[in-house]
C-alpha cells in the first residue's frame, strides 16, 4: 500500500472519497489531511457532501450574487417555524370591506386619485413571495461587493502562503505558488459568497414577514403593484396591549397603508427615487475587507458555518463614503416626506371615525422610534441605518403648507421631484410654506404651532378657526394643553 492510499477500513467508507464522490488524488489527500479532515464521522461527511455538491453548482442555486433559491427557501423556513396559517376565505372579505371604507376616508382628505388594486389580505408566506424579488434587487449591489470581498481575501491568504519562509503545504508539488490554485478556487469562492448572501437575505425577509403590519410598511412600494395589503396575523400582534377594539386597529391601519399605496401610484416619480437611492448607497457600500480576511484566517474548515458567523458583526465599513452619505439624506429626506404626509392625511381621515385615533397614532410613532421592521431589515442588508428623527419635520411641514394654502396645494407638492420639499426644507418647515406661496397674492403667513397640532388631529386650519372667532367671538388658546 502506497503512502497516498487510504488505510483499510472495512466497515467504513473512505471520509474523502464520500465527500468528493471519488478517488482522492494523493496531493490533495495530504493536503485534506493536515488540515484535520482525513478522520471525520458519517454525519459531517454528509453534511460536507452537501456543501460541496452546493458550493460546485450541484445545488440547485444560481451564479448570480445572491443565491435566490436559497434565500427562498430560508425566508419560507423561518416563517413556518414561527408560525403562518392559511387566510380564510371569511378574513379575505374582511379585509377587502376593511380597505374599502379606508379608501372612503381618504377620499374625503385628499384629492390624490384611488390606486387601481383592491384590498387583499397576505399570510406571512405570501408576503415573502411577493416582496422577495425587491429585495434581491435591493440587495444585489452589496452581494457583488461582497463576492469581490471574498475572492480578494482568498487571493491574499494564498498569497502569503507562497512567500518565502511560509510553511510548505502538503502535497503542494515544490515550485508552485499556490496563487495558481486561485483559478479553480474562484467559482467556489463565488458561489460561497452567493450562498451566504442568499442565506441572509432569506433570514432578514423572513424575520421581517413576521412584523410587518402592511404591504410597505417599510416605506418603498415593494409590492410591485397598486393593492393594498394587510398581514392580518401581524395587525392581531400589534393590537395586544392596546386595550382598543381589534377592529378599530384594523381600521386605523389600513387607511395607513391605503393612503401611503395612494401616495405612490398618484406620483409616478417617488417609488423609483425611493428604490434608487437604496440601490445607490448599496452600490458603493464599503466592504470591511479586513474583518473578512480575519474571518478566512480563523474559519474551521470542519464547520461549515463557521465562516458566515465570524462575517456576521464585521461585514460592513463603519463609516459611510460620501456617496453614501448623500444617497442616505435623500433616502431619508423622502422616507421622512411619505411618512410625514401619511401622518397628516391619516390623521384627518379617521379623526371623525376612530375615537382611539390619537392613541394608535401614538402607538405607531412608538413602534418607530424604537425600530421599526425597516430599520432592522435595511440595517442586516445594506448597513443603513434609518433613523425616524425627520418624521415629525415632514408632518409639521405639511400640515403648515395645508394650514397656509390648502390640501390641494399640499398634495400639488409631489408634481415634480424637483419642487417637492427637500432635506433643507425640513429643516424650515415654515420657510418652505412662505417660498411655496411666493407671488400667490396677498396671504396671512403666519402659521402657529396649534395650527399645526390641530391639522395632525383632523381639525380646521387657521382659515377655518378665524371664521369660527368671528362667529363665536374668539377662542381661548389654553383649550388645548398640547400649545
């Protein structure tokens, strides 16, 4: 028997000739070997096996940077182990009658025309089917980064193990520099990369399919359509603790979700902005190449996920590029006007109808600031973190344009992207009225702040409460304690 042949085993399979499906040539025995893998038991062979099946194209993924099937299945995964059950034909009309009457409301508070779609109630399952594809566009642009990241790293190990006074490797012939083994290495490397991106993605869609209230919450149209969608199992968790009736929350959400659906079909510019400025800060995210190359170094060969944990915490560069940093302020500028304008217009909607309005707005101002499903998923994906500090800018920005020159002129706003409201704006709410109404004739510009609470209520503007004054002789501002 050879030095290179595997020793007799007659109750048991050679290790390596089960993980490779074959002989072993006797250069890459040795070299296995040294590194701990020649005496390994059944259970990590196949678990090896099937990694190597995966990591050569026998998996079932794609060569693309984020392997879809993966991200699939482990988002579908974690939604069954958390628990989805089927939508009832009976909480599908319900739901449907629910967008119906919020559709009603908002028709009342602005002008902006219905979207097409139709009220349709989601299991958490369905939600991940429809929004996967989004994120995997969203998310492609870090992948490639990462790809990169890793062969880079890779090519640096095997680098510095051809370098002078490194220890031989076994079963290397003499002479050869192990960059050479790079060219055989790389589409491992790269299907690695997908298969680890893939896995996080799936983990983060799945996790956020069990928070999500409805279809974009989040803030971006990802559901590539005009319906409006409500994750009735998730509206039912959010409902516990709030002491009021399930059906008032269910209500109070969907003219929410219905009214941000409207926003983005009535002003065809804001999802494609929104959309490109994720893509824009993924785009030139920063790797952190050094944690990756301390990842490679300390990996366990013999754990196959060894690899993906020490990657975890130290993925992302912590300081963002200037081209980030721009694309984040845009980014936030327009998270924080759709949501500002969804405050306003929801408000006004349900304050006639919804007795426990003010404690559900307050409900989701909580949910927000102490990070929200969007925060969390966008933070695990692209390392953006979204912070809700300019939600209330946005709000006060467009009850003053209401309170000042009228819902139509609050909605007029979104024509174009280059008259809409922009990050300085939020920063003079007030500036922002006074220069929209510009060459508008002669016009009363002043715009208090119980103007504004009363607006972010439901209630008349100042035009309206001058009237009122006149009629009833005046008001007294300690009526509201909130001034």
């Amino acid at each position: 028997m050879s030095d290179h042949e595997p020793a007799e085993r007659p109750d048991e399979p050679d290790p390596l000739e089960a993980i490779f499906g074959g002989p072993v040539p006797p250069q890459l025995r040795d070299a296995l070997e040294s590194m701990g893998l020649g005496d390994i038991d059944a259970d990590q062979v196949a678990q090896m096996r099937s990694q190597m099946e995966m990591l050569m194209g026998g998996g079932g993924g794609d060569d693309g940077p984020v392997n879809s099937e993966l991200a699939h299945d482990v988002a579908r995964q974690l939604v069954a182990q958390e628990g989805d059950s089927s939508i009832t034909e009976a909480t599908r009309r319900d739901v449907d009658q629910v967008v119906q009457v919020a559709t009603l409301w908002l028709d009342q508070v602005t002008e902006m025309p219905r979207p097409d779609g139709s009220g349709i109630a989601l299991s958490r399952a369905e939600w991940v089917e429809r929004t996967l594809p989004l994120w995997e566009r969203l998310t492609t642009p870090v992948a490639e980064g990462l790809q990169a990241a890793m062969t880079s790293a890779m090519q640096q190990q095997l680098s510095q193990l051809g370098e002078d006074g490194a220890p031989a490797i076994p079963g290397l012939p003499p002479g050869m520099n192990p960059a050479a083994m790079m060219g055989q290495m790389e589409p491992m490397v790269r299907r690695m990369s997908a298969s680890m991106f893939g896995g996080q993605v799936g983990q983060a869609v799945g996790t956020l399919a069990g928070d999500v209230i409805s279809g974009t919450e989040v803030g971006l149209p990802i559901m590539g359509d005009e319906s409006v969608a409500i994750l009735p199992a998730n509206v039912a968790a959010f409902a516990e603790g709030l002491e009021v009736d399930g059906g008032e929350v269910h209500l109070y959400l969907a003219v929410r979700e219905a009214a941000r659906v409207r926003l983005f079909a009535a002003v065809a510019w804001l999802g494609p902005q929104l959309l490109t400025a994720v893509e824009d800060y993924a785009r030139d995210i920063r790797i952190n190449t050094e944690g990756i190359e301390e990842a490679v170094r300390q990996a366990d060969p013999q754990d196959p996920e060894s690899l993906q944990d020490a990657l975890g915490d130290s993925l992302f560069s912590p300081e963002p590029s200037p081209a980030q940093q721009a694309a984040l302020t845009r980014l936030e500028t327009l998270l924080a006007l759709v949501e500002g304008w969804v405050d306003v217009v929801a408000a006004q909607a349900v304050e006639p109808h919804l007795p426990h309005a003010e404690a559900l707005s307050e409900a989701v101002r909580r949910r927000r600031a102490t990070g929200g499903p969007a925060q969390r998923t966008f933070a695990s994906l692209v390392g953006l973190e979204l912070r809700p500090r300019r939600l209330r800018d946005a709000a006060n920005l467009w009850a003053a344009l209401e309170s000042q020159h009228g819902r139509d002129a609050r909605d007029e706003a979104w024509g174009h992207p280059d008259v809409a409201p922009s990050g300085a704006d939020l920063d003079d709410p007030l500036g922002y009225v006074q220069r929209h109404g510009a060459g508008g004739g002669d016009v009363d510009l002043t715009v208090t702040d119980a103007d504004i609470e009363q607006l972010l209520r439901g209630e008349a503007g100042p035009s309206s409460t001058r009237e009122a004054e006149e009629d009833h002789g005046g008001t007294d501002a300690g009526d509201d304690p909130r001034t």
